[in-house]
C-alpha cells in the first residue's frame, strides 16, 4: 500500500442545524416574541356612548333661551352703534355682553347633550329689528328700551321656572344663575325710562 495515497475524507455526520427538521429553541422563541408582544397589548376602550338628548321640558327652554339671546345680542350691537344716549349705548353693550356670555354657556351644555343652538330669529324678532333699523334720535331710545323692559318680563320667569323644574343639573344651574342677570337687565331698562321721565317733566 502506498503511504503516499490519499486517504478519503472521513465522513463526518451533518450538523444539526443542517437537518430540516431541527431548529434552535432559541429561534423559535425570537420569533415568537412580536406575536406576544401583540398580545400583551391592551385594547383600545370601547367608544363612548352618544350624549343623552334633552328632556323634552328642558329642550324647549334651551330653545327659548338661546333664540332670547340670539335677539338680544343683535338689538344690543344695533344700540350700541345707532342711539346717540350714551346711557343708552352703556346699557346696550352690558347687555350685549352678558348674552353672548349666556349663550355660549347655554352651547357648551347643549353640545353635552348633541343638540345644537339655533342661530336664526324669529319673523317677528326679524321685522322689530328691522323698524328699529329705520330711526333715529328719541324714537329710536324709547322703542328700544321698552322693547328691553317688555323682553325682560317676559325671560324672567321662564329662566325662574327652568332654575326650579329642570332635570338637567348644568342647565338647572345656568338657568339659575342666568335669572338674576335678566333681572337686573329689566332693573336697569326700567330705570333709564324713570330717569328719561324725571329729566322730561323738569324741563318742560
């Protein structure tokens, strides 16, 4: 035999990594991990329920409230720019004021509930404004200011009435804490048609 012969290679058994059907617990454990990490997350929270609408009673004051407001806002810009009193134009731009306050508090309750605020007057809200639009001078002041006192008397006791009997606490609350505003609204209309009278029967 020749001892310079080559030998053939030893036959060394195949890894099992080459094997098919032999893979690294470790692998499988990698590849698991995203699928466990999926289901460790939490799920997302269910979707809030919608809004309860209004109790009827308490959506027919909303819907008051908000075309008083609504009015009162455009009758109050018209003074403010038109009557040349500046007690009236005072008065005019308090209550302009006060409303848009009112009525953007009376929208974050309703929003609550999904309803929406109407925005549009009334035909007859519409055509007081519109004569208003047409004078000028003391015509203008006195129609105006009766308008508020007439107004007033009449959104007084509605708010009165929703700050005892409505089922809603926010709307319980506004209407109660709205009450005493439109009170002293009518107080101070009332007291510019006294001061007008006393300053009338002193100079004539």
């Amino acid at each position: 035999m020749n001892p310079y012969a080559r030998r053939p290679s030893p036959k060394w058994p195949a890894p099992r990594w080459a094997s098919p059907r032999w893979i690294p617990l470790r692998w499988i454990w990698v590849a698991l991990l995203p699928l466990a990490a999926c289901a460790a997350q939490p799920k997302p929270p269910p979707a809030p329920p919608p809004p309860p609408p209004f109790a009827e009673a308490d959506a027919d004051f909303v819907g008051k409230a908000a075309h008083i407001d609504t009015f009162e806002i455009a009758i109050s810009q018209l003074a403010a720019s038109q009557s040349a009193n500046p007690k009236i134009k005072s008065y005019a731009t308090r209550t302009g004021t006060d409303h848009t306050a009112n009525r953007d508090r009376l929208g974050t309750i309703a929003d609550q509930h999904g309803a929406t605020l109407p925005t549009d007057l009334t035909s007859d809200e519409n055509d007081v404004l519109n004569r208003l639009k047409t004078e000028k001078g003391r015509a203008f002041d006195h129609d105006f200011i009766h308008i508020q006192i007439e107004g007033h008397r009449e959104a007084l006791p509605l708010f009165q009435t929703a700050a005892r009997n409505a089922t809603d606490p926010a709307l319980k609350s506004y209407a109660a804490d709205t009450a005493p505003v439109i009170q002293s609204h009518l107080d101070m209309a009332t007291a510019l048609v006294q001061h007008k009278r006393h300053h009338d029967r002193h100079h004539h």
